[in-house]
C-alpha cells in the first residue's frame, strides 16, 4: 500500500486519539501504516505519548483533600438549612385557574392563585417570604386531586395538615385556624370572627389578616363576609372566585346592587351559643346583628355542620322557598 | 420509590466534582464555590432528575454550566488573569506546595490547559483527569459526541504547539 494512502494531516486526529488512548484498532491500524513510512509523524506519535504521560501525572497528582472535606462539610450544613427552608410546590391547572400547592414537612405551606401556569418559582407569596421552593408535585398530588373534587361539588371537606408559617402574627395564625373550622356552606362576618377568637375591637384587623390568607379555599376566608352582607373582598380582586366558591357550596349569592352580597333574608341561620337553626325571621332574629349569626346556604348545610331544626320556627316544615 | 437518598449522591461524588472543579478553575476558592453551588442546585433539581439518569454525568453537567457562567461574568477581570498567568502559578496560593511538586512539563502543560478556550478545557479534563466517556461530555457541554472528541483533539495540539522537545520528557518504548 502507499504511504501517502492518509496524508500527515488527515492522521492528525487518530494519532492524538492513539498516542492518548482515545483510539480503537481502526486509529492504531491506520497510524501504524503512516508512520511506518513518514518519520515526522512518529515523531509526532512519540511527541504525544510523552504528553499524554505527563498529564497521566496531573491525573494521579492529589488534591488536597483537607479542603474538599472542609467544603463538603460546609455542604451539608447549607443542605441541612435548605431543607428546613424549603418547600415542594407544584403550579396545577384547576377550574379557577392556575393554582399552587405548596407543602414543607409539616404540612400544606401556600395555595396561590396565579396569573399563568408557569413553573413554581412564579409564586409571588413565596418568594416574598423569601421561601425556598423545590419543584416536585409528588407530595401534593393528592391534595390537588381532593381540591378538584372540592371543586367539582364531590368533597365538601379538605383535611390537610397545615403549617401556618406564612402568616404574619400569632393573630393571623389565629385568625386562620378560626377561619378553617368554619362549616362548609355557611357565612359569618369579620367581627363574628374576631370575637369568636375574643378580639371582639378587631374586626378590620381580621379582615386584613385573612386579605393575607396564605391557604385560600382550604383556609375557607371566603365565607367571611362585611357586617352588610358585602363579599367585600377576595385573593386581590378575585371577588369573582369568592362568589363561585359560595355558589358551589350552595350559599346564594345576591346582585341586588352593584357588588354580590349575602341576603340573610334568605338564609337559614344559627345564633351563636345555640345548637339549633331557625328561619331567618324566627323571634326577634331580624333585629340582631349579622355579627350574631352563621348563615347557612340550606337546611342540608346546617345540618351537617350538627345543627338541629328550631322547635318554635320549624324550618324544617317551612323551608325558604327559593 | 428507588432512588437514593441525596445524601448518598454526595457522598459519592462530592470529592470528584471539587476536583473537577479544581482542575478547570485553577483555583481553590472558586471551585469551592462552585461546588457547593453545583450540589444546593443539584439537591433543588434532583426530584425532577429521571430515575434512569446518569447522575454523575449530570453533576458534571451542572458543575461545567456554572463554571462556564462565571467565566461570562468574569470576562472583564480577564487582563488581571492574563497577568496572573504570566507571573506563574505562585499567586493561588499553594505556589510553593505545587512548585514542589510538579516538574517543569507539568507546569508547562498546566499553564496551557488554564489557557484552553473552556469548553476545550472542560473537555479536556473530563476526559483526561476524570475518564469520562465521550458521550457524557457531550452532554455535559451541550454537544455532539465528535465535537467532544474535536475538543480534547485540539486541546492536546495546543499543549503539543506550546512545548518543544526539550521540555519534554523521553517517550516510552511501547511494545
């Protein structure tokens, strides 16, 4: 065969990869036929396998481990307060829109409304509470499958553990945990909150507390409502979802005037401190303050939250006609 | 589910990616920067990582992203490494320790590696410090498997165009 089969510089590449040990039989073959007959290019080959053997030494040449144990155990720590930081979330398309679901270890962290389905870290409550956020949906996948049924009317009850770190104050916490207990289907105003919670003066301190609802709809503030019956507000300016939510629950919502609001005319209603529910005209009802009363949607609701028909005015007999 | 713990991830293959990382930066306190970010990175990613992935090829992958982002925000301190550079290799700190250490090709061929374009130099000492195959440089660089190779091929033309024979060592009689 001729020698000039491969010119010295189409070798180039397979005498690097020979002289390197990147070669297979094929390079060594092709190699071995050129510098059989072209002395440069061995020399070339022994050029290379010279370097190579030098780097073979930076190879073997320690680094010094102390430092790598110093940075590890650095590492671990910093892991150590990621994790307790951090929480998975996952972005979920829901009937209301994109909606995020959030859990630490302890419990559901966040529920966010969000403008688009983007990935977690658009989530402005977490990032403003400077939270870690790990993208993972594994670990809130069944509580976005009970919030689908919730929504769909199938479930009426989300019992998810909650960690209440987003909120601001021990009142806010408070005012949360207050807030969750409230029955499915039924209305009560911010000062029936805040004396439920004995802070009879705060009522618009309530208010803001739940305006900063980290758990909107597990953490029901939609059904709290202004002393007039007003929806007031809900998540920003998503009043509209605070009226579907009640809707859905089977609490009608009015449009009377401008904005949605409650008719307690219409709604069958437990005074506090008793276990029964009467017709919203029952007695002297009608002259008492909202802030008096749970305002229940239907007698079903009512009921189920363990309330009994009232003796004297017997909803129960004669329901609201709708 | 089976995949392990990330603690056994970095258990596994913290000390390579710092010596990686000590390798391609050239210096001690960048790479353990860099490694400490390419391990919180990692354990942020790691849920979302495929069960069937290479996870050291995908360490090495993050490791090169990072240190390839800090040369973009370094370009400007580029004339005071140059100059670094030129002085030898005294100024990181553990001059006298390697000076020891390493003979003369050594430096020689370290000074060029530190000089590599750093995708050439990431290859390089992928392939060549860590054995890496070809494929997961590829992947860890973003590129094609002979563009991996055509990196480690010209990395090593440049170390063979900046030595002459006499700083060399004699070639080894192979069989």
């Amino acid at each position: 065969m001729s020698p000039t089969s491969t010119s010295c510089r189409e070798i180039q590449p397979d005498l690097v990869a020979t002289a390197t040990g990147d070669g297979g039989p094929r390079e060594h073959a092709r190699v071995d036929r050129h510098v059989a007959a072209c002395a440069p290019c061995r020399r070339e080959l022994d050029r290379y396998r010279s370097i190579d053997r030098v780097v073979g030494e930076i190879r073997r040449a320690p680094i010094r481990a102390d430092r790598a144990d110093v940075v590890r155990g650095d590492l671990e720590w910093r892991l150590a307060e990621l994790r307790r930081r951090a929480v998975t979330a996952r972005v979920w398309s829901s009937p209301l829109g994109p909606i995020l679901i959030a859990r630490s270890e302890q419990g559901v962290v966040a529920v966010e409304y969000l403008d688009s389905a983007r990935g977690a870290d658009a989530s402005r409550l977490l990032r403003r509470h400077g939270i870690e956020i790990l993208e993972d949906g594994t670990e809130t996948e069944t509580f976005y499958q009970q919030l689908l049924e919730y929504l769909a009317g199938e479930r009426t009850r989300l019992a998810w553990p909650l960690d209440f770190r987003l909120a601001g104050s021990d009142f806010s916490r408070e005012v949360l945990a207050a807030t969750a207990a409230l029955p499915y289907g039924a209305v009560v105003s911010y000062a029936h909150l805040a004396r439920e919670i004995g802070r009879p003066t705060a009522t618009r301190a309530v208010a803001q507390a739940l305006r900063h609802n980290p758990l909107p709809i597990v953490v029901p503030c939609h059904r709290v409502i202004g002393s007039s019956g007003a929806l007031t507000g809900y998540a920003g300016d998503k009043l509209a979802l605070k009226e579907r939510l009640l809707t859905l629950e089977g609490v009608p919502v009015a449009h009377a005037g401008r904005a949605g609001h409650i008719d307690r005319r219409v709604m069958y209603t437990r005074a506090d401190h008793y276990t029964e529910y009467c017709l919203p005209t029952c007695g002297a009802l009608p002259t008492l303050p909202l802030w008096r009363f749970t305002l229940f949607g239907s007698r079903a609701r009512a009921e189920a939250a363990g309330f009994t028909p009232c003796a004297d005015c017997r909803p129960d007999l004669n329901p609201i006609s709708a | 589910m089976g995949r392990e713990p990330f603690e056994a991830v970095m258990a596994a293959h913290h000390a390579e990616i710092y010596r990686y990382l000590r390798r391609i930066t050239f210096r001690s306190a960048e790479a353990e920067d860099l490694s400490q970010e390419t391990f919180l990175r990692a354990f942020r990613a790691y849920r979302a990582l495929p069960p069937d992935a290479n996870v050291r090829a995908w360490l090495f992958t993050i490791a090169t992203n990072l240190f390839r982002n800090t040369l973009r925000a370094a370009k400007r301190r580029q004339a005071a490494h140059e100059q670094v550079k030129r002085k030898g290799r005294e100024d990181d700190g553990e001059g006298p320790e390697r000076a020891a250490l390493f003979n003369e090709a050594r430096i020689a061929v370290e000074a060029v590696i530190e000089a590599l374009p750093p995708r050439q130099r990431a290859a390089f000492v992928m392939r060549k410090v860590h054995e890496l195959p070809y494929e997961e440089i590829g992947e860890s660089l973003g590129c094609s498997v002979e563009t991996a190779r055509a990196h480690v091929f010209q990395a090593f033309r440049k170390i063979r165009g900046s030595l002459d024979d006499a700083q060399l060592p004699p070639p080894e009689k192979t069989a």
